[in-house]
C-alpha cells in the first residue's frame, strides 16, 4: 500500500510538474514573439537585460501544424496527405500509436492484429 501510495504521490508531482513547465514554455515563446518585434522596431540585434542578454537572430524556419499544438490544422493536413498520392512519402509508422491500437483489442480489426501479433 506504501508503495502504490508513493507511486501515485510521484505520478500527481510530475504532472504538476510538467503543468508548469508548459506554461513556463508558453510564457518562452511569447517573450520570444515580443523581443522578435522588438529587434523589427528598433534595428537592434542584442537585447541586454539586467542578468541576460538576448540575440535575435532572423531565420526562416518551416513549420508544419503538430497534433499536440494545432490539432484541427494537424487533421485537415493529414487528411489531405492521405487522399494525395504523397501518403506514402510522408507517412511513418509510430510505435505508440500502433501499441495503442493493439491494446484496444476489442475494436481492432482482426486483419491489422494478425498482422501485429507476431510484431507485439
């Protein structure tokens, strides 16, 4: 009982935990965002503080939307890479969802856990 009890004080820390750190990474990109039109506004590409300073560097970077971070915009393009015939160059197996599939059993079409279970 000790033992469950302690996992599961850990397990609340850690997700507290990683509460924090998403909007201590939330409040990052934001600072980011400010100092990036900062350095447009006054032509400056070192922004000093009192204990740190900042360069703001330009470059182009391609974003494409992530499921954890614009989940509707992730779906759409999924779903239009999956209708294209690019699905193939742009897809790649995920372990994690594969295992998740297996672990619902009960609605998994029998075809796909024949294929898995010499895998699992």
């Amino acid at each position: 009982m000790k033992l469950v009890n302690r996992w599961g004080e850990l397990k609340a820390a850690k997700a507290e935990l990683n509460d924090q750190v998403a909007e201590i990474d939330d409040e990052i990109a934001e600072l980011q965002q400010a100092l990036i039109e900062y350095d447009d506004s006054e032509d400056v590409s070192v922004v000093v503080g009192d204990d740190f300073e900042a360069t703001v560097k330009h470059n182009k970077k391609t974003m494409f939307p992530r499921k954890s971070v614009e989940p509707a915009e992730h779906t759409e393009l999924e779903r239009l890479l999956v209708e294209s015939p690019y699905w193939d160059q742009v897809s790649s197996m995920d372990a994690y969802r594969l295992r998740a599939l297996w672990e619902q059993a009960d609605t998994l079409d029998p075809r796909l856990e024949k294929l898995l279970e010499r895998f699992a």
